[in-house]
C-alpha cells in the first residue's frame, strides 16, 4: 500500500507539475493502474471510498443544459417568473480588485461571455478581492490549462480554480431557452416574430396554442419597446389582406408606427396589411426608378412603394380597395409631405387599370418622343391573386404603338409551390397575357414564405401587340365601322 502511494505521489508530480491544485484525482488513479497493471480489486475499492465522499461536480461538466431554467417549468401555461430560479456551479478566481481588468483582458477567451451575467463578483469574504467568473464550458474541469497559468504567474495571480455558486433567474435566461424548458421536449420552440413598431406578430403552431399567453408574455419581456405581442388566427384574407388576429400579452393598442427604408408610416395592424420582411424588396423597385418616371400602384397598401418613389420626385398613382388602407395612404402621404405628389384611389385593382391607368397611358404614351426619358412602372403587389389580373393589359390601349422603351413596365408578384417556380409563374403569365415572355421578362426570388413556398416578381415590357388594339381604318366603309365596333363591344365583355 506504501509503494502504491508513493507510485500515486510521484505519476501526480510527473503527469500534473502544471496543473492546479485541486487536479482531477480520478485522472491520477486512471494512470497508476495503467502503469502498474496490478491490484485493480484494490484500485476499485480505493476509488469508490475516496471520491464518492467529494463534492459534487456533474454541474461543473461541459453540459448544454448548464444554463437552462429549472426543470421544475416544463408545462407551465401561466407564467411564474419565480420558478425559473436555478443555482448551478460555476469556476471562478479570486483576483486582487487592483488587478481585475488585467486579467480580464488576458483570459478573454476563458472569462464567462454570457450576457446578463456579471463577469466579476465581490468576495463576501474579502473587500480587496474580486471573483472572476469564467466560462464552465471552457473550464470543465475546473482547472486552467498551461497557457492561463503561465498568463496568471505573470500577473502574481494564484491559479487555483474556486467553486462559486451562481444563482440564475429569470432575467438571466433568453426567451428560446425559457421556450425550450416549458413546451414538452421534442416539441418545436418558435421564438422569431415580425417587430411592427410597438407589436409583435407571431404566427403559432397548433401545438404551441395552449402556451400562447405564456410565449406571449415572454416575448413582451425579452425585447425592450414591444408592448403588444398578438397572434395570426386565420390566413390573410385575399380581398383586404388582413387577417384576424389575438392579443396575448400587453395594452391592446394595434394603431403603430413604422419605418421603412427612411420613411416613417403610421397605420391600424389590425387592419391593414404590413409586412416588415418586404422592405428590401420595396427599396429595389424604388431604387430602380428615376425622377421624372410615373408609377402606378394597383395594390398600394398604406404606401411602401408609392411614397418612396414620391419622395424620389417620381408622379404616383396609388390605389387600394381596402378602405381602411385608402384611409392610412392618405395619411401617410400627408405625415412625408408628398400628398400633392401621390394621386390615390379607393377602387378594385382592374377598375383602376382600366380607369385612370388607362387614361394616364393614353394621354402620355403618344405625347413621348424618341428621346424621352420618362419610363412606366406598374407594380401589382397582391402575390395570390396578381397573376390573374393581367389579362386587363390585353388591348388596354387603342391607337398605334409607341416606342418600345416607353412600353410600361410591370413588376407582378405571385406565390408559386412548383418545383420550378420561376418556370411556374412565368407560364401563369403567360396565360394572363395571351402571348410568350420568353426572353422579355426577368424573375426575382423575394423570400421564401413556407416550406415549398416562394414569392416571386416578375418584370416585363408589356408586349405592344398586348398592349394595344388597332383602330379600323379612317377609310373604312360605314358598315365595316359599326362591325369593328361591335366586335371591340363583345371583346371588352369578354375581358371583363
């Protein structure tokens, strides 16, 4: 037994000169019996007496469950932030307060990063000593590696690695860990919401409703300005594009304020539509006017694309059918100051097409010269049902066409599940329009909407022999006349 120990004595000495004082024994005893291959009875009775008398350190382990709440939450439907409290085992060293920032900036890498969380810690014990909590991930073991201790001899500071005891509430933890701990295990967590202005939208699974007031809740309390937290219940409606919706936590107060691409909106989330996932796509159509361009908005909404180009000097004509939506255009239009440079309208998108796009195009289109520099946008932001609206384009116009660069350009938006939904919503068009886009139009993934859902824009020149219906001949006979009359009569029912 004396040369057992001795052997013990010397394999620390040899195998951990570096290491802190308070080494992992079970490391030692792991060597000796593999040195000495002999009495592996003894080297079992030996270890279960010595360290199962030790403190207990399965906390100081690299787990990830280190720093979740108390599991004592799982299930909990009506929040009590109490029960979230948890007290786990963290390595820590006593440091000379003079000293802290020192060591601080030399043991970056192994100093608890958690935010939160205090880095350092007053010793209750001693008023000139600090505790410097490190990262129990990074020190699993609870002893520093050769390189911290050479940094820490450096500074006179004893490398020893101290236990210390910190207490976790429920300010400490981050809302996917809380979400995690209290929906039953296996269960997707969703924590990720739209932010419109003071509102957060969430769009929750079946499985997460009976905690939606408790997520609610949570999502109020882990993102400073957010007053409001409510949730879609049914899909947007294709007419308004609203949907219905419930508040689950906070003041409900669904009248807020945004900002877009420098712009500030005001507008009634509850209805009216508004997206803040859109607004790099808002900033790519605006940035691809100039001044001087005229823009038709057939689905305006409160105005993401028609004030922005009214700022950037451009004549806008908006439209919307929701009136609630015509009612915050106008308003926004006023709070930017381009109300006198915005023409809005409260119609259905084929009326405003056929009404003022249609008289606009008419007066404007003849009057371009080939030097002209003034270019046509429509944009038809209504991605279910887009699409279907651009049979209004055929023979829109009467008369002869203009110049190929003045044809208008569209910017259509759809929603396609095809395998190929570039090819998907190109064909659709194609349909609409009664002729081929093939080598006349571009396509733009806008984002991905679900899984094997994209949206889409599609640009194009609108073909002149789409465009435009030719007159009969001045020289026609009478009766030719009236049949060319009668036939342009039948054909507009037709498209209608």
């Amino acid at each position: 037994l004396w040369r057992l120990g001795y052997r013990a004595r010397l394999l620390k000495t040899n195998h951990f000169r570096t290491a802190a004082s308070n080494t992992s024994f079970p490391a030692v005893w792991m060597l000796l019996a593999q040195h000495s291959g002999r009495i592996p009875g003894l080297f079992v009775v030996v270890k279960k007496n010595t360290f199962f008398t030790m403190p207990e350190t399965v906390e100081d382990k690299t787990n990830p469950e280190l720093y979740l709440p108390h599991p004592g939450v799982r299930g909990m439907t009506l929040l009590n932030r109490e029960a979230f409290k948890r007290t786990v085992v963290v390595p820590a060293l006593k440091v000379k307060k003079e000293i802290v920032s020192s060591v601080l900036k030399s043991l970056k890498q192994s100093v608890l990063q958690r935010p939160g969380l205090k880095r350092v810690v007053e010793d209750p014990e001693d008023e000139e000593s600090r505790f410097v909590i490190l990262d129990p991930h990074k020190i699993p073991e609870f002893s520093l590696g050769e390189s911290e201790q050479q940094v820490l001899k450096q500074l006179s500071v004893h490398p020893e690695v101290s236990k210390y005891h910190l207490e976790l509430t429920y300010e400490n933890f981050k809302s996917e860990e809380i979400l995690r701990a209290v929906l039953p295990e296996g269960q997707e967590v969703t924590s990720g919401f739209s932010r419109i202005g003071h509102i957060a939208h969430l769009n929750l699974r079946d499985h997460q409703l009976p905690y939606r007031h408790l997520i609610g809740q949570v999502i109020m309390d882990k993102n400073p300005g957010i007053t409001c937290v409510v949730n879609k219940t049914s899909i947007i409606d294709s007419t308004y594009r609203n949907f219905e919706m419930e508040v689950l936590a906070g003041e409900n107060n669904l009248v807020t304020k945004v900002k877009e691409n420098n712009t500030a909106y005001e507008l009634d989330f509850s209805k009216v539509y508004w997206n803040p996932r859109l607004s790099t796509e808002h900033g790519r159509i605006v940035e691809l006017l100039k001044p001087g361009d005229v823009l038709f908005d057939v689905f305006a909404g409160i105005g993401p694309f028609a004030i922005p180009a009214a700022r950037r000097k451009c004549r806008v004509f908006a439209n919307d059918l929701n009136p609630d939506s015509y009612a915050w255009l106008l308003h926004n239009c006023k709070l930017n100051k381009v109300d006198t440079k915005v023409k809005a309208f409260n119609m259905d998108g084929r009326d405003f097409l056929r009404g003022p796009v249609r008289e606009e195009l008419s007066k404007e289109l003849p009057l371009l010269t080939e030097g002209q520099k003034t270019a046509f946008h429509i944009v038809m932001n209504l991605p279910a049902l887009a699409v279907e609206f651009l049979d209004v384009f055929r023979h829109l116009l009467v008369g002869e066409p203009c110049s190929p660069a003045g044809l208008p350009t569209v910017h259509c938006y759809g929603f396609s599940k095809h395998s190929n939904p570039t090819r998907d919503i190109q064909e659709r068009a194609e349909a609409s329009l009664g002729t081929s886009l093939a080598g006349r139009c571009s396509t733009f993934l806008v984002r991905n909407v679900a899984p094997n859902k994209e949206m889409l824009c599609l640009s194009f020149q609108i073909p002149a022999d789409v465009l435009y219906k030719r007159p009969c001949p001045d020289e026609a006979k009478p009766a030719s006349k009236r049949l060319c009359t009668s036939q342009d009569s039948s054909e507009e029912k037709l498209l209608s």
